[in-house]
C-alpha cells in the first residue's frame, strides 16, 4: 500500500528565510508525486507534481521539489519565505490509477 | 472555468438530522473524490468515482454515509444520522482522468454536528 510521512507538523520560519518541508513515500513502483498547499479556510491547490524525467521540479510561486529515488524523499524548498507562503502544506504520492494518498500535512508559520 | 463548486459552505445541525453535501464537478473531469478533513485524521478519503461509477467506498466510515453521483455534473454525500464525530471539513475534488492525477479540489463545506 502507498503511504507518505511529513515527520515535521509545523515550522517556523523567517520572512526571506530559506524553506525545506520534508517528505518520505512509500510505493512499489515509480510514483507520481505531489505538493499541495492549503490557505486557511480553503481547498487544496497543486504547487507541483513529478510524474518522471527531470528531478527536479519547479512549481508555481517559486517553489521546487526534488524527487530522490534512493531516499524515497520528494522534499518541497524555496529559497526565500513570503509571508503569504503561511499555510498547510500536503505531500501525495499516487501510481497512475487516480487514487491519491496525502500526508498529514506540514503547517508553515513565517514570522516577520 | 468555475471550479468545482460545493454547497453549502459551512452547515450546522443538530445529532441525528440528515445532512447532504453537494458537489459539482469541473466540465469534462471524469473523476470525482469525496474528502474528509480532521485535525485528528488528517485528509481521508471517502469514496471516488469515476464516469459516475463508484470505484472504491472503503473509505466510508460507516453505514450512516452515502454518497451518489447521479449525472456529470452532480454528486451528493449524504449522512443519516449526523453525529457530533461526523463534524468536519468535507472536500470534493475532481480529475480529469487519464494520467494526469492532479485533483482539483473546491473549496470545503464545514459540517458541525451538535
């Protein structure tokens, strides 16, 4: 069965600070990978997936995420915090059949 | 487009009310997703479909929840009787099919039972 972890529940991070969510999957084959973001009192929203090819991916809002075969990581980074970046943010690992499992989330506090 | 559309945004009933939670898909997306959000469980999902077929209900807590897509552009997740433990965000999201994967979901209907 496919699973994803986010070990960290919540981060706390400088505006203009540099961010890393981590995320580790558990699949038997190539996975599809995802980052979804949640503002307060909203749907989820793609900021980007990996299906193959490049490992590194770029997403929308200026984030990227790295797919690392031999660590099973898919890790979300920026390289400078807005504080409209706040939100939760949702890892998801799925294998071509539609069915999408999600982590339990990492919620992104940016202090000024 | 719209969006996927749900209704209503937020609903507060009493323990043992019938609920019904509705939902209309993007144009052209031949899957459609039933989430449940909780602090404690995090994002579950409930039952998918696809072309209006239900695919996989095994995430249905119980006999008290079902759900329906009549038609392509409407779904409904009803739950008779509500309890106060049914209290949550429930999220429907849609798929285009195909390998895409990418759910599009709407923006929640906030169900708090008393």
């Amino acid at each position: 069965a496919q699973s994803v972890t986010q070990p960290d529940i919540h981060i706390t991070v400088s505006e203009g600070a540099s961010l890393e969510l981590r995320c580790n999957y558990s699949y038997g084959a190539t996975p599809y990978l995802f980052w979804y973001v949640q503002s307060p009192g909203q749907g989820l929203q793609l900021l980007l997936k990996y299906f193959s090819g490049d490992t590194l991916v770029q997403g929308i809002k200026g984030f990227e995420a790295e797919f690392k075969r031999s660590q099973s990581s898919f890790n979300l980074r920026k390289p400078s915090v807005h504080w409209s970046d706040a939100a939760e943010y949702f890892c998801a690992v799925g294998g071509g059949y539609q069915k999408v499992t999600f982590g339990t989330g990492t919620k992104l506090q940016v202090i000024p | 487009d719209a969006g996927v559309i749900q209704s209503p945004r937020h609903e507060v009933t009493e323990m043992g009310q019938e609920v019904t939670l509705r939902c209309k898909p993007i144009s052209g997306h031949d899957y459609l997703f039933w989430y449940r959000q909780t602090m404690m469980r995090g994002l579950e999902l409930l039952i998918y479909f696809n072309n209006n077929v239900p695919i996989d209900d095994s995430g249905m807590p119980e006999d008290r929840f079902s759900a329906k897509m009549p038609n392509a552009s409407f779904s409904t997740l009803k739950i008779q009787p509500s309890e106060p433990r049914d209290s949550a965000v429930y999220f429907c999201a849609s798929n285009p099919g195909g390998y895409q994967e990418t759910q599009y979901f709407g923006p929640g209907t906030r169900l708090l039972v008393l």
